[in-house]
C-alpha cells in the first residue's frame, strides 16, 4: 500500500518523497521509483491528477500502450510483484489531491470490493493526513499547501518562485505563508522556517 498527497508538477525530489504518509511497498522499489522520477511518468498519477475516479492498474493500459516511459514505469512495478492495483484519489478540505493505492501479484476485486475498499481508503487516507498535519510535539497543524510553501522559503525561494513552483499567485503564497507564521506563532518570514524546522514541519 502506498498513500499521499500528490506533489505538483516539477517537486524536488525531497518534497515528492515527503508528500508520502503511508508507504509498504518494496523498499528498493520505492527507491528506484523517487531516484528515477517516475511520478511524472506513471500513467496512474497521471490519472489521478485529472479524475476523481477509482481505478485499477490493468484499465490504464490505453495510456500508456503507445508510452514507452509509462510502460517502462509500470512494467517495473511488475518486477517487485506489483503487477496488480487498485488506486483511490481523494480531494482532501484543502483542496489538495491525493490518492491511496494497494497492489500485489495479484489483485481481484468485485464491483462490491471495490466500493467497499474506496470508502475505507477515503477514510483511512482522510485520517492519516489529519494525524500527519498534528504535530504531536507542539500541536501545530499546517496545511499542506502551507508546508509546502514554508518548505520552499526554507530553500530560499522567492514569493514568485514558490507561487511558480506550485502553479499559484504570489498572493496565495503570502496567504499560505501568512497563515503558517500565525499557526507558528511567528513574525518573520526567516522566524516561521526557523520554528518549522524545529517542529519538524520542514526539512
């Protein structure tokens, strides 16, 4: 299984490997997956990112039959025994796509299963987002719009280039960035990466 928010397009491979909140896939595929950039290449985050759908690996074949990097993606999931899946995507209160994934070998789900299995993971990927966001050591909540912004700062972006990097204005940047000094309690922009760090919010 395999959960997260779905990073925006051109994500370092650090926020890429930080926007996960469950990972039990084969560690060495994970490894090959976020080393290689496959996000931008897997048919099934493609998907996610234009529907809201549940769907499984085998009804993505159309997209990627004449795609030699998404065969090449999924094919090598194949190789760590993850042949077979099942994708949920999920729009979470922020506005933010994500989406819950099982795979194994093999992988056989009825019309029941699968209705079954998109309410537990709805719920599962809602609730594991909320717990992330909970700081258990000051209680701080970030979105995770503001993380990500706060995590862009904390690089030395500008407002420009941290609202280029996630696809937003610069004035939905100094919301987010507004937003995360008063959750941190802070002032400055140089006082909130500081006190993000500390909490652990940002690497």
């Amino acid at each position: 299984m395999l959960a997260g928010v779905i990073p925006t397009p051109g994500a370092s491979r650090q926020h890429q490997i930080s926007s996960i909140i469950l990972d039990h896939w084969p560690i060495e595929w994970s490894r090959r997956y976020f080393s290689q950039g496959y996000i931008v290449q897997d048919p099934a985050i493609r998907t996610v990112r234009r529907s809201s759908a549940p769907f499984l690996w085998s009804e993505l074949k159309p997209l990627y039959r004449e795609d030699a990097a998404g065969r090449r993606v999924m094919e090598e999931a194949g190789e760590f025994r993850l042949r077979q899946g099942f994708t949920v995507p999920v729009t979470t209160l922020d506005g933010e796509i994500a989406a819950l994934s099982i795979a194994g070998e093999r992988l056989e789900l009825g019309p029941e299963d699968r209705g079954v299995l998109t309410l537990l993971a709805t719920y599962s990927l809602g609730r594991s987002i909320l717990l992330r966001e909970t700081d258990q050591r000051g209680g701080v909540r970030l979105t995770p719009r503001e993380r990500e912004a706060l995590q862009w700062a904390a690089e030395g972006e500008t407002e420009w280039e941290i609202g280029e990097r996630m696809g937003i204005s610069e004035h939905g940047v100094d919301k987010h960035m507004r937003s995360a000094r008063e959750k941190l309690r802070t002032r400055t922009r140089a006082h909130a990466v500081a006190e993000g760090i500390r909490l652990g919010l940002i690497k």
